[in-house]
C-alpha cells in the first residue's frame, strides 16, 4: 500500500466528534470531488477507505443514495479505482441545498459551513481524502491538493493559510487543466498530516527525515563505518519515534524528569550516540545508564501504542 493510501487510511479511522465537524468533513469532500454541481456529484479513488467514508458518511447526513463502481486497473500493477457517484439529480439538488449552494453552480467555499476553527480541520481532512495525496518520505516531502477549478483552488489556499497552527503558504500550479495546491518540506507536510489527524503517518514522516539526517550526520563523520550508520541511524529513529508518540497522545510534561531530560536532548540531537546524550545531562550519565532510561521510554510508548 502507498503510503498516500495509508495516510488516508488513518484519517477515516479517526473520529469526528460532532454534527457539526462532520457536517464540514463532508462538504470538503463533496466540494472537492471531482464533479459537484447541482446535475452531477463524483469522485473517484484508488482509497478504499476514502471511497467507503464518502459513501457512509454523505449517506448518513443528507438522506441520499450514494453509488460505488469498482473496476480495476493494471497502472503500477493491480489496483482497485473505486468511483463514487449520486445517480439522482434530485438527490444532488438536494445536497447542493444542504450545504448553502444555490441550484446556480457556485463552485466557491461556503464558510457557513466551516464557521469555526475546529471545522477548518474536518473540512481540510475531507478535501484531502478526496482529491489530496501525499509523496512518501523515501522520495520527496510534498503533499497536494488536486482542485478542477482556478477560484476554488484559491479559496483553499487562502484557508490553508489562515491556518495559526501551521503558518504555511502553499502554492498553486497548473498542471494538466487542474490547479494543484501544493505543500513542501518535511516540517510543512508532517504538520499538515498531524493537524488533519493523521499522526502516526506524520511520525513516519519525522522517522524518515531523522534517519536521513542522523546518516549523512554519521557520513560526514567517516564513509567506512556503513554498519555502524545504520545501527545508529535504525536507534535514533525509533527512540524519536516513540518519543514523539508520547508526546501526541501523553504529553512529555507527563514524563519523569530524568526521561523527559533524555527523551528532549534526543529530539534536538538525534545524530548522538548514548555517551554524548549522557554528556549533554545537567547531571551526567554513563552510556549504560542513558541506555536504562532509553529503555523506560519505549516501554511507556509501547503501552501507549497498545491502547
């Protein structure tokens, strides 16, 4: 599976809390399908998820009848194109009425329907479920926005970028009679994933980027020593790894201070060895010591991933 796929995987695992979040959910998603007018609603998928939370949740909210064709493909291998359509145009009049729309096509956002700074999330998670994808890690960090329409994509990015929590300026560009809205740099996308819910996919993201940095940071250091690179390179991420999912679902202020010392100076300096974190304490600790509390840290985030 891509890791677009899992992304989106992971966001329609998450719960949307009230009427009012999945009432925005749902219009990004209609609004960003690929068709939406009065006429006609599609879209279509290579996300069995995305193509399953379109369907149940617009069915469930406006009362109408949502379609869903499989066929399948052969473009890079065996893959499963889920299409999405309302057949009832009545059906689509209605949905169009439901979220503000005159029967007119106004393909503009209703900010009616994202009145709040919460709602932007949900809106935000379902324009990328249904046109958005995301590179993986190993290649590039770059995650985009597939819009048909020249003042739609500009009305998403100007959300995107009244956004505090992010403080991003994504850009736009024309590709193939659409206007993609484009996100780039691994701190830009990882926090883009975070904010839409998709948080372990954003802490395979900071894995990546850690073990890259920690292996040219050991590269620089000596060619020779590949097996030691790696080693280093495979700790450091998965101790940032763990860290990190304290910190999403605990909060580090929760750690012991003696962890919470370790788990912050591995975050700013994930290329150390054990013995540097040990010399960079207030109080400093042998390598085997550093190692001991290493060890609480991924017990407390193997308990937390386990519930």
């Amino acid at each position: 599976m891509s890791f677009s796929k899992e992304t989106k995987s992971e966001l329609c695992s998450a719960p949307v809390f009230t009427n009012e979040y999945k009432i925005a959910e749902v219009y990004g998603m209609v609004l960003f399908a690929r068709t939406f007018s009065p006429n006609e609603i599609s879209f279509s998928t290579e996300s069995h998820a995305a193509a399953g939370a379109f369907s149940q949740m617009l069915s469930s909210l406006t009362e109408t009848i949502v379609d869903m064709n499989v066929r399948l493909t052969r473009r890079g291998g065996q893959t499963n194109i889920y299409t999405l359509s309302v057949p009832d145009t009545n059906d689509c009049q209605k949905i169009y009425r439901f979220f503000g729309h005159s029967l007119q096509p106004n393909l503009r956002i209703n900010r009616a329907n994202i009145d709040d700074d919460e709602c932007v999330r949900y809106f935000l998670r379902g324009a990328f479920l249904v046109c958005g994808s995301v590179t993986s890690p190993e290649k590039e960090y770059h995650l985009e926005f597939v819009v048909p329409h020249k003042k739609l994509s500009e009305d998403l990015q100007k959300i995107i970028s009244e956004i505090t929590e992010l403080n991003i300026s994504p850009k736009i560009v024309r590709r193939k009679g659409n206007y993609i809205v484009y996100i780039k740099g691994s701190e830009n996308v990882t926090n883009t994933i975070t904010y839409m819910g998709g948080q372990m996919s954003a802490i395979e993201i900071i894995q990546n980027n850690i073990y890259k940095s920690v292996r040219n940071a050991v590269n620089r250091k000596t060619n020779s020593e590949t097996a030691n690179l790696n080693k280093t390179a495979l700790a450091s991420a998965r101790q940032t790894q763990a860290i990190h999912l304290i910190k999403n679902k605990l909060g580090l202020e929760q750690l012991p201070d003696d962890l919470r010392e370790i788990a912050l100076i591995r975050l700013e300096f994930p290329e150390y060895n054990l013995r540097e974190i040990g010399a960079a304490l207030k109080e400093p600790l042998t390598r085997s010591g550093v190692n001991h509390r290493i060890q609480r840290i991924l017990e407390i985030a193997e308990e937390l991933s386990n519930k």
